[in-house]
C-alpha cells in the first residue's frame, strides 16, 4: 500500500485508450453511476452484467496472439469463466464492505469521452477507474475494458498477459511479451509454477522464484508489475526493491509516475511526488483525493501552511471526503493549535453525523495534549 493516503493512480497521455465513442453523454453517465453505486452495493451480479466479458476476452487476446484462430481460442476459454468470477478476482478490494464508489466526471479528449470512477478503500487507499464503454451486438451500453490506476493499464492487458504467462505459458507469447529470440524451456516450467503457487496463495515462494530469474526477464514491466503485487504480502523491504527497479527500468514511462510515488517519498524526493500529483491534476482534473494527498506531503515535508490550504480545498471540492476533515484535524494537532482541532471536529459532527465524548480522546496518545487544552476542557468538559 502507498505511503501517505495510499492513494493508487497513474497519469499517461494515453490513460483514455480506447476511449468510449458513439455513445451521448447520459448513457455515459448513467452506466458510470450504476456501476459506482454496485460497487457501493457489493453488488457482483449488477456488476457482471455491466461488463462484457467477451469485448474483455478479445481486448486481452489481440494483445498476445496475431493469429485468429488462437484469438477466438482464448476468448472462448475466458468466456467460460464465468462473469461472476471476473468480477471478484478483477476487483479485489473495491468490494470491501466499506469501500465508497463515486462516479467523477467525463473524460473530454477531442470528440471522445471516457468515464472517470474513484474508489475509496477503508484501508486507506484510493482507486481510480477509467471506463471503456461501447454497445453490443444486441444494443446494450455494456462496459468493454476498464483502466485501472493501481496496475497503469488496461484490465484486458493485464489480464491477458496475467493469465497466460502464468496458466498456459508458450515460447511463441514469451518471445512476443519479453522480445527475445529463445526461450529457456525451465523458464516455462518457472512461470507454470509460479502461476501454480499464486493460485495456492503460496506467495512469498512465488515471489522467490521470481527473484531467481534472470534480470533480463525479471525487470520487465509485466514482470515487476506481478513482483510488486506478490512483494505487498512478502514485507515492506522487498515491496521498496521492487519500486526501486521499476523507477531504474521504467521510471521514465508515464503509466508508473504515481505508482512510484511510494519509492519518491521513501526517499524523501517531494518534488517528483508533487510533479506526479501536478500530472494527474492536469489530466484527470482535480478532485478531494488528489488535494488531500498534496496535503499529506506538504505535511510530510513540514510545510504546514501548505497543508492545511491543501486540506481545505479537498474539502471545498467534495464537502463529503472525510479524509480531508481528519488531515485538517491532524495538522492542528501537531501544531498544537487546539481551538482549531476543536472548531474541525465540530465541522465534522456537523458534516458527518459524528457525535463526539471525551472519553472518544482520553487514551489516544496522539491526543494527548489537546485533552490537556482548555480548549478540550471548554468543549466537552
């Protein structure tokens, strides 16, 4: 998970691609919001029939194979999977109990328009979710491709190579996915096993047998992106490796701008913390989430004043996004000024529907001191 907030997004020029086209604005919208309110919902079945599995299959299929026969053969095996079982492997931990959809906005490039969804995960992460969105054979308006921030690709390309590459290994896709010329037959039989010890949940072998990789292979992007999501429940030291090799080899590829945000701030460099940030504003526009992460680096960096102009314009934005009351909360606490921590918690009993006690505050270390100020005694005392 990111430092900070441990919000997820990546900026790229091409994020939008394949953009949703030939559709009018209200059936953009009203898919968008009715797959923000399934997620809201833990609604996998409303989800499954949002999503054409097929446009999926053939998306991650022209991916890998040039010739049709194999094409059509992969579409037909992911097909048969199951929409139902898509869904819950797609998405993880936006189906948290308490995880909180919101459709944003549309996306405007030229004529096209591309829907923007932000997930907000109770741990304290944030999902962003490009939608690609066309209509089938039979007319419906059906999501065909997502992008998802926290991988800085399509969800078929993902997928494609995912499943491939660790199920049903070839020399023919290895050679096209690494663009090398031979294929060591053990390194098929490393993949098959390490595809084998995912499924099992057996991930720090798997992660192991990755690192025993040649690095040729090992620093590629599909490569390090399976790394980087198996080191997250090895231990934070290889999780820090991980980005490292990704921001040496791919640093300079857009898609992982904000994926590395972890690896900048772990190393104190907030400028390009800030300029990945800078980026995303510009192309996805701004949003609670986004402000409320400046906030948090400027805090970091001990540039209060900055965090806490930040913080209220998170709020500003979406008087909702509780992140942005709580970071305000925490900057007047470590600057101690109490009547001010008094003033956010009311806003936030107001806002929220929270009803504050003293006793709320009385064994919470990091609220020593304001329980000492005569502003905590005038307030709930």
């Amino acid at each position: 998970m990111i430092l900070l907030l441990g919000s997820f997004m990546t900026v790229a020029d091409s994020l939008a691609e394949p953009k949703s086209g030939g559709l009018n604005e209200s059936e953009l919208v009203a898919i968008s919001t009715a797959f923000a309110q399934a997620i809201n919902d833990q609604d996998m079945e409303t989800l499954s029939r949002l999503i054409d599995m097929r446009a999926f299959g053939e998306r991650a299929a022209r991916t890998l194979f040039d010739r049709e026969s194999d094409i059509q053969g992969f579409v037909k095996g992911f097909s048969s999977r199951g929409s139902l079982r898509f869904v819950r492997s797609a998405f993880g931990q936006a189906l948290d109990a308490k995880s909180r959809a919101k459709y944003l906005r549309i996306l405007r490039d030229a004529d096209e328009a591309t829907p923007l969804v932000r997930v907000d995960i109770p741990s304290g992460g944030h999902e962003y979710i490009l939608l690609t969105v066309e209509k089938n054979t039979l007319g419906e308006v059906v999501v065909s491709d997502l992008f998802l921030a926290t991988t800085g690709k399509q969800l078929s390309i993902s997928l494609g190579a995912a499943a491939q590459l660790l199920i049903a290994p070839s020399d023919t896709m290895i050679r096209k996915l690494f663009n090398v010329k031979s294929v060591d037959r053990e390194l098929l039989i490393q993949f098959r096993e390490i595809g084998k010890l995912r499924r099992e949940k057996r991930y720090l072998d798997a992660y192991r047998l990755i690192q025993g990789m040649p690095l040729e292979i090992r620093t590629q992007r599909v490569i390090l992106d399976l790394a980087i999501q198996l080191s997250q429940a090895v231990d934070d030291q290889e999780y820090y490796h991980q980005l490292e090799l990704l921001a040496k080899h791919h640093g300079d590829d857009p898609s992982t701008a904000f994926m590395l945000i972890d690896y900048y701030f772990s190393r104190g460099d907030m400028t390009r913390a800030n300029d990945s940030i800078g980026r995303m504003i510009v192309r996805f526009g701004n949003d609670a989430a986004l402000m409320n992460l400046k906030a948090s680096i400027a805090y970091s960096a001990g540039n209060m004043d900055e965090a806490t102009a930040h913080a209220l314009e998170s709020i500003r934005l979406e008087n909702d996004f509780e992140d942005g009351y709580w970071t305000l909360v925490t900057i007047h606490i470590a600057t101690e000024q109490y009547t001010q921590v008094v003033d956010d918690l009311k806003r936030i009993e107001q806002t929220l529907g929270y009803e504050f006690r003293a006793e709320n505050f009385a064994n919470e270390e990091f609220y020593a001191g304001f329980v000492k100020s005569r502003a905590f005694s005038d307030w709930l005392n």
